[in-house]
C-alpha cells in the first residue's frame, strides 16, 4: 500500500510493543505522528461522531469531511480508531481494561477540557494508581497550574505570550505569527520528547508518570536570542521587517517571487567577486566590474563589515554606493527564477535560499531526489495521497508508514471484538446506545 | 520535591561535535534529564556562537555569549582541534565510550576528521550516530551552504508568514534550529537507544534538517501536492475564525491578541467591550458575516484595543471566555508574566565569567523523574582534565605532547 524503499517493512520499528492512547487535539497531534510512523500501535480514542481535530481546513480535495482534513490526515497516518463516548456507563469499563493494555496515553487541550477528560474516566492519578507504568501526557496551553492556567490557548495565543511573536514583522505594522500551527507543532514535539523520556524510566523501572507540556513554554526557545538581550543587557530585540543594512544580505524579488540572500558576509559563503563574475558571465553585471566598485566590494571583509555595521555614521555615507550595488543586483534577479538563482548560486558557493511555497517544496529536486514524499493509497477513494515522509531516517529502525489514515471508528470490530472478546450482538448494542 | 530517583538518561554519555543550534540544544536536553554531554570543540574551530552577542556589558571572549550559554547548560566542555590529524585518535577513543555522536555539519566536515558512521562504527559498534546535515548526506542538493537565515526561506516558513503586500521576512529568528529540528533529532535518538536496549544494535540517525522542517509544515504541502492550490501568508488571520489576529494596545508598541472560534465567543467578546451598537449590527453576528466584513471588524476591535493595555484586555477577555493574550517580548516573559513567574520556567544560574544570568527552563515536565539544569554552560575546555586524565587515563606525557601540538586546543 505505501511506496516505500524496498525491504524497509521487514526491519524492526523502534516503538515496537508500545501501545499509546491518543485522545486527539490539535495540541498533540505532532506527538502521535511521531511515537505512530515509529512503530508504537497508537489507538485513536475519539466520540462516535469522531473527534474535532477532524474539523480543521484545509481539505482534501476541498470537500470539508471528517476523513479529508489535511492537519488531521498529516498526522494520523499508521493510527487506528476506535471510537467510545465516555458519558455512557458501558463505556467505562471498556475504557479500564483498555487503559490495562497501554503504556503511553497521549491526552491534550485546555485546562478545563483535561479536568472534563479526568471526570469522564480519563484521570492519570486513578490510572496510574492502577497501572504504576504507564505513561500520561497531559499537553495544554500554559499547563496544569499557575495564574493563567486557566486561559483558552489556541495556537495564536499561545505563539503570543511564547515571546516569538513579537520578534517577526515589520515595526510599522502589528508583529505577525508564524504559519498557523506553529504552536501545535511545538507542543506535540515536546509531548514527543516527554514520551520517549518516560517511557524509558517506565520500561527500566516499572515506574509511570505524568508528563505536563504548556505551549507556552514549549515554544520558548525559539526566542532565539531576544530572552538572552534583554537578560544580560537590557535590550529588547524587536521585529526588522525587511531593511538590510548591507548589499546583498537580505529577502529580494525576483522574476517569480523572492529569494534570501546573503552575499559577501566573510565566512559565509562566496564574496562578492564570485557574485559579480556569474553576472558578468550573463552580461549583466553593469559597471561592477569596473575598478572603482571591484575595490569597494573586494574591501568587504569582517573587519569592514563589522567596522561599518557599529558606525551609522560610516554607514550612511557609503549608502548610495551599497544602493547602486543593490540595484544592479535587484535587476539581475528579476531576470531569472527563484530556482535557478538557488541551485546555480549554491554551485558557486553563494549563500543564496529561494523563498519557497509549497509548490516549490513539493517540486524541490533534492527532497524529490530523497524519495521524501509518499504516496499512500487510501481504497475507500480509490485514489493515492501523497504525505511529507521521514521526518527522520533511522538506518536500522526506520521511520514508516504503515497504514493511511483511520476512518472514524474503523477499528471498533478489531479492538473491541477482536481484541476485546466483545460479541457482534455486543457491538451493534453499544454502537446503537452511542457508546461507540 | 520527592525522593531523587535515577534520571531518565543517567548512564548515557553522548559525544556532542555539532555547532550553533541544532546539535547542541537536543543534546542539552539530554543533559538536563541525566546523560553525560560533553561538547567537543576547538579554538581552531570555534561554534561562533561563543563569540556572538548577546554579552553582558564589558565582558567578552568565548565563555559569555548568551547565544552560546542557553545551548549548552548542564553539559561538559572538552577542547579537541579535529584539523589537526592527531586529533581523531584522541575522539575516537572518547567515542568508544559514549553511546551517541551528535554532529550537524556539511557531510564533507566528518568525512575530512575522519568520523563518518563508518569510522566510528568500528570503534563503537552499537554507536547511535546523529548527523544533521542541512540538505541531508545524499542528494543533488548535498553540499549547497545552508547557514544563517537560508534555511527558513528553503523550507517554506518565510513564504507563509507576514503579510500578503509586503516582502516576507519570515519569523525573525532562524526558527527550524530551535524547537522543530532539535525536537526531531531527540525523539530519533531516544527511539535509537530504546532499539540499542533491546537488541543490542545501534545505528545511524540522519536528521536532514530540510526533512526535518518541511515536516512541520506538513498539512501546507499536502495542500499543494494533493489540492494543487498554494497556501499563502496572510497576516494573523485564519480562514475558521473571526477576529483573529493582533491589535494595538495602550502603550509604545504594545499589542494583544484575540481569537474568536465561537457564536459564544463572539457575544462574551461584544459584552466585555461594553456592547457597543458597531458590534450589534447583524452583518458581524456570524462568522461568514464577519470573514466578509473582517477589515472593517479589525478597524472598529483596534479603536477598543487602543484604549486599554494587553494585559487589562488579557485578563478581561480571558475571564469571560474568549481566548485572549499579550503580544509578549522578552522583557515580558522575563519579568513581567506572573504565569512563568509562578512556576519558574527561567532558570537565574551563577556562570563564571557571564554572571548571574537567566536559562531557558525545561519544556517538559516529568512528574516522578524531573529533569533539572546541572550547571551552567561550561568554559571552553573547562573539562580537559576530566576527559584526558579520568575518562580516557592518559599517561602525563601523553597529556604534555597534545598540548604543545595544538591536538588539545
């Protein structure tokens, strides 16, 4: 079913014997791809009408079902489903004698949608009395405790009161988030983290516990140096918007859309010389090449560089010679596309990215040339869907897909049949009451 | 705090050869829950984060960067200079006693010292080997340069953020190195060492970091690769809710941010600004009707943010139900959030030369095994003596002739 590298499906998978209980929610999604497509049997636990994850845009194909939401689709794939509407007596001791076959159980949302989860059955500290190994991960905007403990944390609140918000954008106008999801990424990579730790106390000593993630927290890091500033000299980093200080060091257009650029930073890549040359080779390095500019830009290096970026002064009397160099650049740039700019840069040695979209990504020769992504066939649509692939390559246990994505409730003969020795009269009981 | 129980990681030494962020920082997680970290770096070829602002005032040379100190707290520092020749015998026999290597340079940097997989493998055979290199070791894209703010354009964040008329600039920071490519590098080896328990086997983890990051964008490419369409930025807005998005706030530069998902939300949100008769009007009542009227909505929700701190719209919001926050900066989360105050996620340690200075804390917490920061980043080669007289017992002369050869540098 899946187009994978041949012989991948007869290695071993890391989370082999690893059975986790994901309650899904945007906040742990991330964690079930991860602890999933390495090989744990993860049990989506959602109400009979499925879960709310399965609500968010974008859509396959743009038809807004339950089995087509992209976010929810990206991360679920090598996940089964069962469903069970914990408000129903019947469901409770089904939920125990499953919570006896897990290890990790993966649970995420609000403060106040946790404590609604422990009401229902769903508490860690009467499953871990129970169970002492298991492994409860409770993912939240701004965790368990504390005055804010309480507050709503979708992803824009929390990217917010993270820090790293306020570091993008330009000043003129309000700081802006990252691509939506951001936060949701962050907390699922830290339930991740949290798991894998907790499952190896667990399975060395026999002892569970309780993993708390708050995203506000989860995301902290990635205030890069903004938290250290301020600490050490009392400094506020603020967002730049676009203006680069030196020619060839920043975010340009180009004939279709932009690329970054940073040309003739000593130590990072080729100096300008190299830069003037390649468009001297397309006749369009102007008069670069003519004595006076080859001095000024062969003078670039660290010291210069340095000496100018502490100097306004200094630097604002070289600007108009920097805005010619740019110009010629800019002009230069419009000429040719993002991906040839790319690939015919980096051969030279120039430290130049494409600004990519997701068409750019998908068409980028490298990850193409890695066999990145997959094609999953899903038969109920008879169609192929392509997926991201490893986010990881592990030589020995190697990351995989091993099914496509559940439908709601796929799973309930299997587990609760199968597994469970409920009887088909059983089964159709409780899917007709709305228990599963 | 309960009893000191054994940390998760206790036992596991790991060999840290990477530089700037996404090395380092996963392997300091694994220091922070109990595996020995030793960074092995050189003067000759220094992290240039050790000499990167920001540093306290007057202060300077390689030990008080706080770009260096956040990376690498609770881990050892062992100087090695790996360009000269002598140097690889000297990490080799370091390695054959560590259970991961972590590096994450260009592919050509270990195959010039002479540890690639293959040659570490045949002095540790059950080594967990984790390279993250940019492009990933193989592919027509393998040796293009991938430093400073290149690696956000390449895997499609700069493109998704900022504002549909205006350049896009991207988050700010070099956001993959932070959170997404340390967070994927960790899982990978601790899934590697759970597989080493129970077999015995180790193996090569490579973590390209285009992968790696494109992967946390993964419901846009499917977007385009299943939809054909092509998502676009579009400020801090999002097609389910309305408003969402950041607004002025009383002050310099201040900003909040609200989120209305909900009919619920939307009327708790009209009543804490006083029901005012703009948000009365029927064409703001549901959410289609306020998609279609959004700037218009965002005009008249400014004119009431304006008049009030983030904080004072914070606490009111959220009171009544609609999830509300603080554009937060540094000095923020630092000083001003009661919230992190309250469960001391910033960690103020004593550094030797930097002062007393502030850390990230740990992101995760394990009820039963908390991990904790054991000490503050350590000095360049603060731990030679630690390395070449107890984990690797050289004779004294041994120790004299790779001093004065620059080998120990």
């Amino acid at each position: 079913m899946v187009a994978t590298q041949t012989g991948e499906n007869a290695m071993p998978a890391a989370l082999e014997g690893v059975r986790v209980l994901h309650v899904p929610h945007l906040m742990t999604l991330m964690a079930g791809r991860l602890l999933a497509n390495l090989g744990a049997d993860v049990l989506l636990l959602e109400p009979p009408g499925g879960a709310a994850a399965r609500r968010i845009p974008p859509f396959l194909h743009r038809d807004p079902s339950p089995h087509g939401s992209l976010p929810f689709l990206f991360a679920t794939t090598s996940h089964r489903s069962i469903t069970l509407d914990l408000a129903h007596r019947d469901a409770l001791p089904l939920l125990r004698r499953l919570l006896g076959t897990c290890q990790i159980v993966l649970t995420g949302g609000d403060r106040a949608e946790i404590e609604a989860l422990a009401r229902l059955g769903l508490d860690p500290e009467a499953a871990l009395a129970e169970h002492p190994h298991l492994v409860w991960i409770r993912v939240t905007g701004f965790g368990m405790d504390g005055p804010h403990a309480d507050w709503l944390c979708p992803d824009l609140i929390g990217v917010a009161m993270s820090g790293i918000m306020s570091l993008a954008g330009y000043l003129d106008r309000a700081p802006t988030m990252p691509p939506w999801g951001q936060g949701y990424v962050a907390t699922g990579m830290r339930a991740a983290e949290g798991a894998m730790l907790a499952l190896r106390v667990a399975e060395t000593t026999g002892e569970g516990q309780i993993v708390d993630v708050a995203m506000q927290e989860a995301l902290s890091m990635a205030q890069e140096t903004a938290m250290q500033y301020w600490d050490m000299r009392r400094e506020l980093r603020k967002r730049q918007g676009s203006a680069s200080l030196l020619p060839g060091v920043g975010t340009y257009p180009c004939a279709d859309g932009y690329v970054y650029t940073m040309i003739g930073i000593p130590g990072f890549g080729a100096p300008w010389p190299v830069m003037v040359q390649w468009m001297a080779e397309e006749g369009k390095a102007e008069d670069l090449t003519e004595p006076e500019w080859q001095q000024l830009l062969t003078s670039m290096d660290l010291r210069t560089v340095t000496g100018l970026l502490a100097q306004p002064a200094a630097l604002a009397e070289i600007k108009p010679k920097f805005d010619h160099v740019e110009q010629v650049l800019l002009r230069f740039f419009a000429s040719h596309d993002k991906t040839y700019l790319y690939e015919e840069g980096q051969k030279r040695r120039l430290l130049i990215g494409p600004v990519n979209s997701a068409k750019d990504l998908v068409e980028n020769r490298q990850l193409n040339a890695r066999g990145w992504y997959q094609r999953v066939l899903h038969p109920e649509r008879g169609e192929e869907v392509v997926y991201p692939g490893p986010p990881f390559r592990l030589m020995k246990t190697p990351w995989r897909i091993t099914r496509r994505p559940p439908l709601i409730g796929e799973h309930n003969a299997e587990i609760w049949g199968g597994e469970f020795g409920l009887t088909p009269a059983q089964i159709a009981a409780l899917a007709g009451s709305g228990t599963i | 705090m309960g009893t000191q129980k054994r940390l998760p990681l206790a036992g596991i030494r790991v060999a840290d050869f990477s530089w700037f962020g996404a090395g380092p920082i996963p392997a300091q997680l694994m220091a922070h829950f109990g595996a020995e970290v030793i960074r092995i770096e050189s003067e000759a070829h220094m992290d240039g984060l050790r000499t990167t602002m920001p540093v306290p005032p007057g202060k300077e040379g390689p030990n008080v960067s706080g770009f260096y100190n956040n990376f690498n707290a609770s881990k050892l520092s062992f100087t090695l200079n790996m360009s000269n020749p002598r140097a690889r015998e000297i990490a080799l026999d370091l390695l054959k006693i560590c259970d991961v290597f972590i590096e994450n340079y260009t592919p050509r940097v270990m195959e010039k010292w002479g540890l690639t997989y293959k040659d570490v493998v045949q002095v540790r055979p059950d080594i967990i080997y984790a390279n993250l290199p940019m492009q990933g070791s193989w592919g027509p894209h393998r040796d293009f340069l991938g430093f400073g703010g290149v690696l956000a354009p390449v895997t499609g964040f700069t493109y998704l953020s900022g504002w549909p008329d205006r350049i896009p600039t991207g988050l700010g920071t070099n956001y993959p190195d932070y959170v997404v490519n340390p967070g994927h590098a960790f899982v990978a080896i601790l899934a590697a060492l759970r597989h080493r328990d129970r077999t015995g086997e180790g193996q090569q983890v490579e973590i390209a970091q285009i992968e790696s990051t494109v992967s946390a964008l993964g419901p846009y490419v499917m977007e385009y690769a299943n939809n054909g369409d092509i998502p676009e930025r579009n400020g801090n807005r999002i097609g389910w809710a309305a408003p969402h998005g950041a607004f002025p706030a009383k002050g310099d530069d201040r900003w909040c941010v609200i989120t209305v998902f909900t009919d619920a939300q939307w009327d708790a949100l009209r009543a804490a600004m006083g029901d005012p008769d703009w948000a009365k009007q029927e064409k703001f009542a549901t959410l289609l009707g306020r998609k279609q009227h959004e700037d218009e909505l965002e005009e008249h929700l400014s004119a009431w943010t304006r008049t009030l701190t983030a904080e004072e719209i914070a606490d009111l919001l959220q009171a009544r139900g609609v999830p509300a926050g603080i554009v937060q900066t540094a000095e923020d989360v630092l000083d001003k959030d009661p919230h992190l105050k309250a469960r001391n996620f910033y960690q103020y340690l004593d550094h030797p030369e930097a002062g007393r200075t502030a850390y990230d804390g740990i992101p995760v917490r394990l009820s039963k095994t908390p991990g904790r920061i054991a000490s503050p980043a350590p000095l360049l080669g603060q731990h030679n003596d630690y390395v070449l007289n107890d984990l690797l017992d050289l004779p004294e002369e041994r120790l004299a002739e790779l001093l004065v050869e620059q080998v120990v540098f």
